[in-house]
C-alpha cells in the first residue's frame, strides 16, 4: 500500500513538474468558473420563465389550460436540475482530461477504480434509483408543480408542490414549513383536485325561510382566504320533502387540511341555533346537520361504478 501511495504521490510531482502543469491548472480552473456562472444564470433565466408560467397558470379560467400550463413549469423544474448535472459532466470530463497524465499509470488506474467503485456503490446508485423514480412519475404525470399532494408512506406529509426535479421533490406545507423528498421514497401519491376540497352540508326543516335567514347569517361569518375557505359557503339547493319538510343543501370548498372550518365549525354554529330549544317543533332545523363529501368527479364516477337499480 505504501508504494502505491509512494507512486501516486511521484506522479502527481511529475506532473507539475512538467511545463504545461500550470497552464492546465489554469485552464481548469477557468473552465470551473465559467460553467458555474453559466449554470446560475442558466438556471435563473429558466427558473424566471417558469414563475411567468406559474402566474399565467393561476389566472387563466380555463382548468384545461391552466393543468397544460402547469405541465410546462414541471418541465421547466426538471430542466434547471438537468442543466447543472449536464455542467458538473462537463467540467468533470475537462478535469480528468487535463488530469490524465496522472491517471496514466498503474498505481493511479488502481487508485481512481476503487474509488469510482466506492463512489458508484454508495452515491451514484442512490442518485440513479432517485432519477428512474423520477423519470417515471414525469412521464406517467403523477403531478405537477402547483398541485397538492398527500405522500406515502410517511403519515403526515402533504403540500403544495414548489419543485420538482428528477432526483427530489420540493413541497411547502400549510404550515409554512418546506420539505423535501427524495424521489425513491415516494411510494404512492394523493393529489387534491384543483387545490380544495368540496364538502356539503344537508339540513331538514319546516320552516324555509327561517332557515336561511339563519343560514346566510352564519355564511356571512365563515372566514374566507387562500389557506381557509377559497371562497364564501353557498345554499346550492333547497327542496321540498313531503307536506311540510325542507332539505337544504349548504356547498363549500376548503384548502386541504380545513374541512374542519365546514365539518365542525359551521355545524357547530347551526347547532347552537336551536340549542335551548328542547322540544322539536320549535326547533329551525329539525335534526343534527349532517356534514359530507362532495367532490363533483368523485360523484360521477361512484355513479358509474354503482350497479344498483334504483327502482329495486
């Protein structure tokens, strides 16, 4: 071992020994520089193209357009990282170029094998497992950037998609926190549709107008916000059971993480309406709300599956 390490270390002097040793460390070291500066703002120009493409994406009314759109940032994410491994390739080849008088003798081969085994064994193929998960999850479009998302197998790991790149997956969580996943380790993802969820409340009653007088008041105090309620709660349908009783239909959509602003908050608040009211006819609402999903594809697509007849 000791006389590998003896020839190495003469090989090393030997070569800058020579005449064009400095030269060679120069131009590595230029050449370092302007592939670092290059990838920066390579990586800048493409990072700024994908914000336009995110605010476009935000603005546009058509969903069709704005998935496509996003589609692109993603692209444009795995590009960024695509474009600084395509640097460091480029200067680790300039670098064994220049360096290949040292590498040109046996106890510099032997040295350079084993630690391009140790390398590949413990950094490589962990890389390479990350980008073949990676690459799959792009072209199977699991998600794209702009997208929430729920992660297995981990219990509590879900948020907005910042980035996505072919080794690692960026997301920022309702709490501000940012997280990021490697590639491999994501088994299985849940993506929430357009960012919220739609659930809906069903209340009977027999008095209608009551009833929503009370119903609009409580709408009227639900906070509303990007991360609570997109936008204000709605009475999509009231119709007439029978001779005397009402249903009402009350639809709202939360940020994920929120439903409890609908689940609990608003039907604790309808609740309290009639809470000293022990006997039920004087009651507005004749039972407890009841509080459900109700997402629109969910339901055409549990329609289709239901094999039911509903005369039977």
């Amino acid at each position: 071992m000791d006389d590998v390490i003896h020839e190495a270390t003469n090989d090393i002097v030997d070569f800058f020994s020579s005449p064009n040793a400095y030269r060679s460390v120069l131009l590595m070291i230029v050449s370092i520089a302007v592939a670092y500066f290059a990838s920066k703002y390579l990586a800048r120009l493409i990072i700024f193209i994908a914000q336009k493409v995110a605010l476009r994406s935000e603005q546009v009314p058509d969903d069709a357009v704005a998935i496509r759109l996003r589609q692109i940032e993603t692209y444009l994410s795995v590009t960024v990282a695509i474009v600084r491994a395509a640097v460091v390739a480029v200067v680790a080849y300039v670098v064994w170029r220049l360096w290949s008088p040292v590498s040109s003798s046996g106890a510099a081969a032997i040295g350079a094998s084993a630690f391009f085994i140790v390398f590949a064994g413990q950094t490589l193929g962990m890389v390479l497992r990350d980008i073949t998960a990676g690459v799959i999850m792009i072209t199977e479009q699991w998600f794209h950037v702009g997208d929430y998302i729920k992660i297995e197998p981990f219990i509590d790991l879900s948020g907005v998609v910042e980035r996505f790149t072919l080794r690692s997956t960026k997301l920022r969580t309702l709490s501000g926190e940012v997280v990021w996943v490697h590639n491999q380790q994501i088994q299985a993802v849940h993506v929430t549709p357009n960012g919220v969820r739609t659930l809906a409340v069903d209340l009977f009653t027999r008095d209608i107008d009551r009833a929503k007088t009370e119903l609009q008041e409580l709408i009227r105090m639900m906070p509303t916000g990007d991360s609570l309620l997109p936008k204000s709660l709605k009475i999509k349908k009231s119709e007439q059971w029978g001779a005397d009783v009402w249903r009402i239909v009350v639809v709202g959509q939360t940020a994920p993480g929120r439903e409890w602003l609908i689940e609990n908050f608003f039907v604790n608040a309808i609740k309290e309406i009639d809470a000293d009211k022990k006997n039920r006819k004087d009651r507005i609402f004749m039972y407890e709300p009841l509080a459900r999903h109700a997402d629109p594809a969910a339901e055409k697509k549990f329609k289709r599956a239901m094999r039911i007849k509903r005369d039977e």
